[in-house]
C-alpha cells in the first residue's frame, strides 16, 4: 500500500461471460498517441453492438455545435434543481461535486482514490453524468475527453481551444473576490465564468468563487507520455500496480496544471474540466485492458479504503458495490469492467 502522507501531498486534492473480439474503424490522427499493440478492439458483451455503441470523442475532433452542445449540458445541469441531499448541493451540477466529496470523506477512508475503485468508480461516474445530461438537459453528444498528452509533447499545455472564451474559458485572474464570495484566482471568463461554489474547500460546505489557477510546468511535467508508458510497462501484469501508477503522473497532471478547484481532491468536479479529464484516463485504462483482455478486463486487486479499518483492509472484489452516493444507481464493479459489456456500450475514437 502506498503511503498516506505521499499520496495526500501529491494530491492536495465470478467469471464473466466471453467477450467478443472484433475491429472497428480507427480514427489515427497524426502526433495523437495510441500504444503500438492496441489497435482499436472491440468485446462486444450482451446488448452493446456496433449499432447501439457510442463513440467518446477527443475535445479537438469535436465540431462547433458539437462542442456547444457539451457546454450548454453542462449549464443546464448548472440550472437544475438538485435531487440529493448533501450538503452544499443547490443544483444536478452540483449533486455530482458532492457525491464526490462524499466518496472522498476520510471518514469513510477515502473509497474513491487510491483505492482499487479508483479507476472503475470514476468511469462509472463518468456514464451517470453523461446520462444525467441525455436525460435531463435533452444532450445527443457523447463524453468528449481531452488528450492531455499530446499538449504536453507541444510544450504549451493549454494550446486546446476548450480554454477559450467561447467554451471552458481559460485561467483564474489573480485575485478578484466575485460577488462577495472568499477566494482567489476566479474565472471570468468562458461559458462557466462568475460562477460561485458551494460545495468544498476539501470536506467544508463554505460559498467561494469558481477558480483556476494554470501550472504549465507541472502539465508538461506530469503529462508527459514517458509517464503514461512507464504506467503501461509498471502495471504489465498487475491491475494493483497499474492503478497506483495512474493515480499519480496521469492523474495528478490535469488536476495540478490546471489548479484552482482542480486541486481540490474532495471538490474538483467543481470545473467541468474535470470530466473531461477523467474520460481520457478512461480511455488510458481501457487501452491498458485491451492490451490482453483475457487477463486484464475484469482484473481487479487491492483494498477497497486508503485507510486501514478497525477490522483489517478488505480486498477488492467484482461484487464489490460502486456507490454514487445519490446522484445515480449504485452497480456491481463487474459490470463497469468491459465499457462494451452491456451496461456501458461506448468506445474511443483513438
């Protein structure tokens, strides 16, 4: 188990049935990255088919209304009412940001993060938010990602078009208090600008101001494909090791070079960004699985909590529970391991 005090500092913030080996057409883009034994499978697994199977696209590959169909979703569930009843939570947006405070809460030893969910928990996130905006802001889209690799190889870790003003908006300006709110580095611009939070810093439920605060630095230095491959080749034969790897390098990137709420390792889906981060390192772990789906679809080892109980750690298993805490049904890990398996149907374009 890694050590507590590292992984904090770092952050601030049953068998299954056989699967279905099959090809569809790749997307291959020049200086996008893809790992040379990974040539775009699919396992198709009970009702996902290549007709019912949704495409993630990269943010960049995106038309226009494409792109505003996406940010319009989002502030929709920006204006929704919310359904849970968690502390802090005034909005559907904001239900999603305390679930995972919730998941985060040291009280429950942290289940979320650095744990064997880790990875699984958040993709299953990523679909109830995704069907959150199909169902309830009436979105057509699919759950766009953002390939921080290849803007960290550019040496300009914020070159995409999604920090312009026209979508996501760009850094925080310094030191404006908006709206009589507490903070700093506030965004004014883009389509999420002026916003206030309520939910966070860290467990609190205290009103501040929607922050960013950009690193390049610890983006080019973190987002670095050497770290996405040395992830790859740690956890070759081990879900434990890989999952530990992710959660540091890959994860830490968009978090820290993005800063503001970002670092907030309670509150971070405080930014939309968040997202559309979580969804590339979807698609990080889903290439790693299809590498040798045989052994490594339905891996799964490691302690459900960060912190030990009183009863002694519990290992890790496919019937262990991924709870949304509210926000969506709570589901079996197992069916959240093949993202063509029936229950998730979707695939990447790269």
């Amino acid at each position: 188990m890694l050590s507590i005090t590292i992984l904090l500092g770092l952050m601030n913030l049953a068998s299954a049935a056989p699967y279905v080996a099959t090809n569809y057409t790749n997307t291959t883009l020049p200086g996008r990255y893809l790992p040379a034994n990974v040539t775009g499978q699919t396992f198709f697994n009970g009702s996902c088919t290549p007709e019912t199977m949704t495409i993630r696209k990269e943010w960049r590959s995106l038309t226009h209304d494409e792109k505003m169909a996406f940010i319009d979703a989002e502030l929709c569930a920006m204006a929704l009412p919310n359904i849970t009843d968690w502390p802090g939570s005034t909005t559907r947006f904001d239900d999603f940001q305390a679930a995972h405070q919730q998941g985060t809460n040291t009280t429950y030893g942290d289940i979320i993060h650095y744990t064997a969910q880790f990875l699984p928990w958040h993709r299953l996130q990523l679909h109830v938010h995704e069907t959150m905006l199909k169902t309830e802001c009436n979105y057509t889209g699919t759950m766009p990602w953002w390939d921080e690799a290849i803007d960290a190889a550019s040496g300009n870790f914020f070159q995409s078009d999604m920090w312009s003003d026209t979508y996501f908006g760009g850094n925080g300006n310094g030191t404006s208090h908006l709206n009589g709110t507490n903070g700093q580095n506030c965004v004014t611009t883009g389509a999420f600008a002026n916003r206030t939070e309520h939910i966070g810093p860290l467990e609190q439920t205290t009103d501040y101001c929607f922050a960013r605060e950009f690193n390049q630095t610890k983006g080019l230095m973190w987002g670095a494909r050497a770290n996405i491959d040395a992830c790859y080749e740690f956890g070759s034969a081990d879900f434990e090791a890989f999952s530990e790897c992710m959660a540091f390098a890959p994860h830490i990137a968009g978090h820290r070079a993005t800063g503001g709420i970002m670092t907030d390792v309670d509150a971070s889906p405080g930014d939309p960004v968040f997202y559309l981060h979580h969804a590339y390192l979807d698609r990080l772990y889903w290439q790693w699985q299809q590498v040798s789906a045989a052994d490594r679809m339905f891996a799964i080892s490691g302690n459900t909590t960060v912190t030990e109980p009183a009863d002694g750690w519990e290992e890790m298993t496919l019937d262990y529970e991924l709870s949304m805490f509210g926000v969506g049904e709570s589901v079996r890990m197992e069916e959240v391991m093949n993202i063509q398996g029936g229950y998730l149907c979707y695939a990447f374009e790269y």
